[in-house]
C-alpha cells in the first residue's frame, strides 16, 4: 500500500467539502442565484439587462445608471429542499460485502438574505454596494443510515459584500465595476468505517506482524463506526463588470462578468475514533512518523467558479416586457484539488479530481403592468449540473438538471416604496449515484438515487429616496 493510502480518510475531506458540499442547490452545483425576489418571479431572465432595482448590483453593475435618486433594497428567500435516498440494494464496503443501513433523506429548510443600495451622485455616476450570498448549502442524513461514510453532515455558508460604480458614458451605453469581499466557511461530517481504516494500516504497516494490528472482523459495523469533522473558512477577493446597451424601443442589452475567487481554506480535522482504532491510529502515527487520523490542520486551495451573463429585456408593448437570459459558469476551475496536512508526507500532497464540466443556464420571462402600481412576473429557466456521471455524483451534491417554473408580482402604493414577491418550483431530474470517493468514503460504494424538488419563496422590500 503506498504513502497516500496510508492517511486513508484525512486527506480529501477539505477538498470534498469545498468542491462538492452541497444540498440539491438552485444555480448550477451549490452556487445560489437567490439574490432578488423581483428576479425571482421570472426565474430570474433578464437579469443583467432589467435593473428595475438596486439588486441589479449583482447581475450588472451597470444597471445602477436606470435608478434615479438612492434606493435601499431588503430581500429574502426561504429554500425548502426535498431530496429522498432509495438504495439500490448493491451498495458494498470496502471488502465488498453489503453495506448495510437504512434509506434517508436529505431535507431541509434554508433562509437566504440579500441587502443593496444605491445612490446617484453628479456627471452621470452611480455607486452602491450588496451583500448577499453567493454559494451555501445545508445538508443533514439520519445517523446509521447507508450512506453514512460519504456524507452527514454538510453546512457551507458564504457572504459577498460588493461595493459597486456605474457611470453612464453616453446616452445609450453604460458601464460598471464592482469589487467582491467573499467569505466562505463550512462545516463537515462523515462516518468512517472503522475496520476499512484498521484493514488498511495494519497493511500499510506490513501486515498482522507489523507494528500495527487490529481486531476488527465485520466491515461495515455501524456500531464501532468512528466520525470525522471538519470546520475551515477563507476570506478572498474577486471582482463583476458588465455593460447596458439601450436600444430602439425601450430595449436593452445587458453583459455582464463575474470572476471567478479563488479560497485559500484553513482548517481542522477532527476525529471521534471507536476506542479500538484510536490506539491502532496512535500506534500507525508513531510507526510511520507523521500523523494518521489524528487532529491537525488543513489547507486547500479551490477556485469558485467565474459567470458571463447575456440578457435582454424588451417592451413588446406598453403592458408587456419580454425577458431573455443565457448564463455561462465555469465550474471547471474546480478541476483538480490540491491538499496540505500538517504533519503529513512531505512532497505527497494529495490532489482530488472533480471532473466537472463547465454550465449553461437558458431562462426566459415576462412582465405584465396593469397600470402604474402593479406588475405581474412569470419564467422559465433549464439549468444543467456540472456533475457528468452517477460516478462522479457524490451523497454531499445529490444534483441534477433542473427545470424552474417562476410567478411573482410587484405593488407600488408609493413613489417612495414598493413590495416584490416570488416563487419558484424546481424539477430535478431522478439522479443516480455509484460512488466511491476514496478517503471520505472508508472505501464504500454507495449506489442508489435521488428523488428531489425545491421550492423558494421570496419577499422583498424597495425604498426610494
């Protein structure tokens, strides 16, 4: 057995969680789009082109120029996921033998809050800044269920503050520039099989008259199952530009960039060991010279994906907008993991291979305006997965290609404020799974599917001044 198999479970955690912790999230893998309720009614087309709001910060800066005055913006979603497990009966441990537990679900229930303001200043200036949240998840399994050696677990939460200037360089073009502050913390668990880690030390250390020996004889024993945590966070920089074209007839054209931040998460790993493999652990930490299962701190180094966003919004007549969107993002960034462990072996930095593929989002909506205090919001959006193989799907991002259907309304009483509402059902695609992730998964093959859906409903709040 070689060096990397040796720290069998603590060296892709980190990775795992930063590349892949995910609930069945609603962008593409667990970036969120929830950043406006207003965008929300319409599944969110033309959202780098309408700028009906100060929300327009995020999807393009240069929307600011549409707003006159200063406007306060308060928004929130709640995020109501169902994801159900049926095992397929063929899940194996290490040895090869049936993985035994029960199915479970991961459902919960999530709040995501969004703040912008805007301001108009001279020479056709704007400046503003949002905070929202542009990545997160909450998953959490039953304890003992099937596929406790993947994932239990799973909470990423993110907050962005982005400080925005928009300047109106002529009559119809307009141009804008944010800077990002990103923060990103998570939190992770995981069962580990405590026989697979004995199984593979005592090997590593060369076999039952080695240094290292265990009595372990049932793979797979969900009661001497011993249990990993991981905590880390980062706080990086990253930067949106983007571009509004006015054209004939009350139309316009929005472009609008967002780079890609790259995290450089510290953490910790933390172990509950069965009271067996803790000395089997201490015994292997001692033989091999660097640390086996044993608290430490980890480093890893992962790039959140860049979006391009082409929108378009135009008056068909003076009741009705038309709305279109295409969304790029490029998840491939998160191609290949690198891990640092201290007290780990030196020059064998182990790296993870996501193999994800880069995404397309395609919406498309409406406005109907009654009159002047009213407006009415329908959409339709597909959204693929950056996951390309039940191979590659892992129990901490059970996604799949969804399908948004969107209504919303907007209620103006008031020049001076204004209320938004959304709502949006997503149909997932049934996703299967046939995983084994190597170190997070105590050489488990999980194999299975996903039952899943997610609903969202948003408010917000508009104040003019």
């Amino acid at each position: 057995m070689n060096k990397t198999m040796i720290n069998f479970f603590s060296k892709t955690l980190l990775a795992i969680g930063i590349a892949s912790a995910a609930s069945i999230t609603h962008a593409s893998s667990f970036a969120l789009i929830e950043n406006s309720a207003s965008g929300q009614g319409a599944a969110f087309a033309g959202a780098a082109a309408v700028a009906e709001d100060a929300s327009t910060i995020y999807f393009n800066p240069a929307g600011m120029t549409q707003l006159s005055g200063s406007q306060v913006v308060v928004a929130g979603h709640i995020v109501a996921v169902t994801a159900d497990y049926t095992d397929s009966g063929d899940s194996t441990t290490f040895a090869g033998s049936p993985l035994l537990g029960s199915n479970s679900s991961a459902d919960e229930t999530g709040f995501i809050p969004n703040f912008y303001y805007s301001t108009e200043l001279e020479n056709g200036v704007f400046v503003g800044v949002g905070v929202n949240v542009p990545f997160g998840l909450a998953t959490d399994y039953d304890n003992g269920w099937v596929g406790r050696y993947h994932s239990l677990l799973s909470e990423i939460a993110s907050v962005n503050i982005n400080p925005s200037i928009a300047w109106k360089a002529t009559d119809s073009v307009s141009v804008g520039f944010g800077l990002s502050i990103q923060y990103v913390e998570l939190e992770l668990t995981n069962n580990i099989d405590s026989s697979a880690a004995c199984a593979g030390l005592e090997a590593a250390a060369g076999g039952p008259t080695g240094p290292v020996t265990c009595d372990y004889a049932i793979p797979g024993d969900a009661a001497r199952d011993s249990k990993l945590k991981l905590d880390g966070d980062s706080l990086e920089f990253g930067w949106n530009t983007g571009i509004l074209i006015e054209m004939e007839n009350n139309s316009r054209l929005g472009i609008a960039y967002r780079s890609s931040v790259k995290h450089d998460v510290e953490g910790d790993a933390a172990y509950n060991l069965d009271g067996t493999l803790d000395s089997v652990a201490t015994q292997a930490t001692a033989a091999f010279g660097f640390n086996v299962l044993q608290n430490t701190p980890l480093e890893a180094t992962a790039e959140l994906p860049e979006t391009f966003s082409v929108s378009f919004a135009g008056d068909i007549n003076e009741k009705w907008t038309a709305l279109f969107d295409w969304t790029w993002t490029g998840w491939s960034n998160l191609d290949t993991i690198v891990i640092r462990q201290e007290g780990g072996i030196p020059g064998q930095e182990p790296t993870l291979d996501l193999d994800y593929a880069n995404t397309n989002r395609y919406s498309v909506g409406v406005h109907y305006r009654p009159d002047n205090k009213w407006v009415y919001r329908g959409g339709l959006a597909f959204d693929e997965t950056p996951i390309k193989t039940p191979e590659s799907t892992t129990a901490r991002i059970p996604g799949n290609d969804r399908t948004w259907l969107s209504f919303g309304l907007g209620y103006a009483p008031s020049t001076t404020w204004s209320l938004d509402f959304g709502y949006s059902h997503l149909f997932i695609s049934d996703t299967d799974i046939n995983s084994n992730t190597g170190a997070s998964s105590s050489g488990a093959t999980l194999i299975g599917s996903y039952e899943s859906s997610v609903d969202i409903l948003s408010a917000q709040a508009n104040f003019n001044f």
